[in-house]
C-alpha cells in the first residue's frame, strides 16, 4: 500500500464528535421510536443527504462522483463516533460499502457522474447479489446463467440474502457466463437497474422481524454489456475486489447489540435468591470476561488503525473482532434473558437490536454475513497460524463437471 497524506485525526474526531452532537439527536434513539419502516428509511435518506452536505457521507469516494474524497482513517473515526448514537444506517450499510464503491471504480465515466451523487446522499439504494441457494462461503459456486444476446446478456436463475432488494434502486449481480471452465475462471459481473423487466424480488421473513432480507428471482433479465464491471470472465476477481474495499469495518460493540454498561445495570437491578444478580458469582464471572475481551478487541482496533495510519495493510483483525463481537453479544443476550426471568421471553418488535437484549441474542446475522464464525476461525487458522488450506476436491476441473 502507498503511504497516504496521514490527516490530524485528533481535529477530524473534534469536529466530527461536535457535528454529530449538534445534528444526530434529531435523527436517532427516541427520534425513531413508533415510526413506520416507510419513515425510518425516510429518516435515513434524510441524514444520509444532510452527511452529504456535510462533507461527511461516501467519506472516502471521489469528490467528482459525490463522495468527500477523504482517507480510510478519517472514515473509520467518523463511524467510531457515529455508531455511538442509534442512528438508521443500515439501510446503506451495503449499497455505500461495497456496490457504490465498485461501480465507481469500473463503470463508465457517464454511468459513474449520472449514479455516484444520487447515491451518496441517500436517494438511490444500491444491493449486492452475489450469494445464492448454493452458493454462499463459496462463492465461485453461484449458477444465475448469464448468456450473450445481440448487445447485452439475459440473465436466469435465483440470488437470495439480498439485503434491501426490495428498496433498491440499482444492484451489482455475478453471473455465470461460461460453465465449462472451471468455476472461478467463468463468471462476470454486472450492474443493473433494479426495475428491469423480470426481476422479482420476494421478501424473507426473519425471526426478529427484520425487513432486510429477500430471495431476487431473475427471469429473462435483459442488461447491456455496457454494464458489466471488469472483463468477461473475471467476475470473481471484481467480486473480491468488491469484498476487500473495505478493508478495515468498524464493527465496534456499541453498533451490534447493548453494551456491557447495559448488561450491568440490568444486573444491578435484577434480584437471584433474593440478592442483587451483580453479587451473583456466575454473572460477575460474565461481566469480567465480557469486560477483558473488549479491552483485547480494543487494543486489536488500535493496532489496525496504528498499522494503517503508517502505510500497512490491516492485518485478519477483522475477523477475531467481528468472531469475538457475534459471540460475546449472543452471551450477554443469553444471560440477560435469564436475568429477566418471565419477562425475558417477550419479544417487543418495535425495540431496536442496539438496546433490546431479547432482539439481540435472537438476532445471528453478526455470526453469518460478512463471513460465517467457521469461516472466520478458518481465515485465523490460515493467516495466523499457517496450518494448511481447506481441501477444495473441485479445484482445476470445469464447473459443469464438478
Ligand atoms: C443479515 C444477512 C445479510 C446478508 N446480506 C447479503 C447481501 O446483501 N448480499 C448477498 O449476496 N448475501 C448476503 N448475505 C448472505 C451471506 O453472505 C451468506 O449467508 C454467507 O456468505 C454464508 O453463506 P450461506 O448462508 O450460503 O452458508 P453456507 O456457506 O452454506 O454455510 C453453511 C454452514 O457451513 C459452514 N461452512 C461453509 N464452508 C465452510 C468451510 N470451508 N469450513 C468450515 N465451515 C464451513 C458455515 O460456517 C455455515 O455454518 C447475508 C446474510 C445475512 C445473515
């Protein structure tokens, strides 16, 4: 990696600490409560366009395409303390991740000026199609059929976890387009205008209640080849490109579920046998742990924001962070519910995941998306300590005879 102007972290985290003081309240924790989904994503559009303004939404996306065409650590400390109010980004949590970021690296020019602005400020949503029925750690496994047409391809088959498919605007898809190489050398990769003709998208309903997740069923989907992202063919690579664009999430405690200063005051007022649970030896066991983990995730974060503030590549922090996070918050859920005792098992749909034990322990995504526990502790196998790679009995031989 090049060295990069390294900005004065310390002004950009006063100015952000204040900006978000003055403005965040109005559109956070108690501002949200008893809205409608319609009106929380309206509120989101709203601090996603007034971020905008603000210089502070797409932070590290080129200023020509809308973004503030800052630096990764300035992004990193602006979502440190953002995420310290319950604000609604999810809704742009993928679309301004990853899809964004990649059309404006590989589209072209006309699409990058018309696309980039609207989407930064929050009127257009992109989603990501990547994973499908079969096809989720392995990604290289997807079957969505992309086959040549006059100036375009027409694309057959099911994506599924689409977050936000069904308030999309635009998406970025990975198709197959040749199956009798072998998987990774045959897929492409795609942008498309979500109201294209034979698109359906159907809802997933989940447990929490969640609105996020849909199956997108494509039926004779017509997108021209102007709208490819990266060579025929190399549509895993621009997936991986894709993935690696953030190459550091913030995935601090506070975004996830109740911090721990939650879980103790629930245990300060919570009664076992007739004491006070915070005497309890089992719960203050639980505290102490959950308390030297994030002190360790903490000196992890620091670490990586350290090593990047001098030039280097984060190192797989990452993944024992997000590892780490998925189940400590599951924990501290768990306990909590017993804590409550009867009370623990209602399930209040309107509280947010952010403050709502219940919500939270029922809640695994943490665990899944983004890269499954398993999956994590295999990248930590491999990265960290060396030991060999996962067998992969389907390495070298064609797709369609695998
Ligand atoms: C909330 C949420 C949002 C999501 N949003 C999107 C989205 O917007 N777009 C999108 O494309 N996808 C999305 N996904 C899908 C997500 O990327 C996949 O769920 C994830 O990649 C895992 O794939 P899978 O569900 O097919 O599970 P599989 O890959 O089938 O895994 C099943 C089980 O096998 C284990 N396993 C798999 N491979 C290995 C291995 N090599 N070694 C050990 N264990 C292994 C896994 O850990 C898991 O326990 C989302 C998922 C969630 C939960």
């Amino acid at each position: 990696m090049q060295q990069q102007h390294i900005p004065d972290l310390k002004a950009y985290r006063e100015q952000a600490v204040a900006w978000l003081a003055e403005h965040a309240p109005r559109f956070a924790g108690a501002a949200r409560e008893g809205r409608s989904g319609e009106e929380d994503l309206q509120l989101a559009r709203d601090w996603q366009a007034l971020k905008a303004k603000h210089g502070y939404a797409g932070i590290t996306l080129p200023r020509e395409y809308g973004g503030a065409g800052r630096t990764e650590l300035e992004k990193i400390v602006f979502s440190e303390e953002e995420m310290r109010y319950d604000l609604p980004l999810l809704y742009f949590s993928v679309s301004l991740s990853n899809p964004v970021p990649i059309m404006l690296r590989h589209a072209p020019e006309d699409y990058r000026r018309r696309l980039g602005p609207p989407a930064i400020r929050g009127e257009h949503i992109w989603c990501q199609l990547f994973s499908e029925p079969a096809a989720g750690t392995d990604l290289a496994a997807l079957r969505l059929r992309a086959e040549r047409r006059g100036d375009g391809w027409v694309l057959n088959g099911q994506k599924v976890w689409t977050s936000w498919a069904q308030v999309a605007d635009w998406g970025v898809v990975i198709a197959r387009t040749d199956p009798t190489v072998p998987k990774h050398a045959g897929l492409t990769y795609f942008f498309l205008d979500m109201k294209t003709p034979g698109i359906t998208v159907r809802p997933i309903r989940r447990l929490v209640n969640e609105p996020d997740l849909n199956e997108v069923f494509f039926d004779d989907v017509f997108i021209p080849d102007v709208q490819r992202l990266g060579g025929v063919g190399q549509g895993f690579k621009v997936a991986v490109e894709t993935l690696m664009i953030e190459r550091y999430a913030v995935t601090d405690e506070s975004g996830y579920g109740p911090t721990l200063e939650a879980f103790v005051e629930l245990a300060r007022h919570s009664r076992i046998n007739g004491r006070p649970a915070l005497e309890d030896g089992e719960v203050r066991t639980a505290i102490a742990q959950a308390f030297v983990e994030r002190q360790g995730l903490r000196s992890i974060h620091r670490r990586a924001v350290t090593a990047m503030a001098a030039g280097k590549e984060p190192g797989p922090e990452g993944a024992i962070r997000k590892l780490l996070l998925g189940r400590t918050r599951q924990r501290l859920g768990a306990l909590a519910l017993d804590l409550r005792g009867a009370n623990g098992a209602r399930f209040n749909p309107d509280a947010s995941q952010v403050t709502d034990f219940a919500r939270s322990w029922m809640d695994p995504s943490l665990r899944i998306a983004g890269g499954t526990d398993e999956v994590l502790i295999n990248t930590l196998a491999e990265r960290i300590l060396g030991l060999p790679q996962d067998y992969r009995p389907d390495k070298g031989l064609p797709f369609n005879q695998s």
